[in-house]
C-alpha cells in the first residue's frame, strides 16, 4: 500500500468526523420532516454519508495493517 504522510491522515480523520456527522445530520432531519419524499431524501443521503464513512474506516484500517499496527 502506498506510503502515506501524517498530514494526508490527519486529513482522512477530518473527512471521517465530517462524514460521520452529515449521517447524523441528515438522519435527524429525516426524521423531523413530514413529507415522506423529503423524509427519503434525507435518509438516502444519511445512507450514503455512512457508506462514506464506512469505506474511509476501512482504507484508514487497511493502512494501519500494512503498517504492522503503528502509526508512523
């Protein structure tokens, strides 16, 4: 796996907390809406902000394997 600089993971963290908290987000605003095209929408969005986040966790897990579990 390619090497990676501190910077570029600090980078990856920020984009996790960014799309873990538009999941939120979106999912409180579903469910405040009444209009059940509007509530979707935002449950979509809210899915696709956890597929988002789920597959950052993951490269960010990959990393830390082929770094035999410590951070450089």
């Amino acid at each position: 796996m390619k090497n990676i600089s501190t910077k570029e993971l600090n980078y990856i963290s920020d984009l996790l907390s960014w799309e873990l908290l538009a999941a939120k987000k979106c999912n409180q605003y579903a469910y405040q809406e009444n209009n059940s095209g509007h509530q979707q929408m935002f449950f979509d969005a809210a899915g696709i902000h956890q597929q988002n986040y789920y597959n950052l966790l993951n490269y960010m897990n990959q990393l830390n394997q082929s770094r035999g579990g410590q951070a450089h």
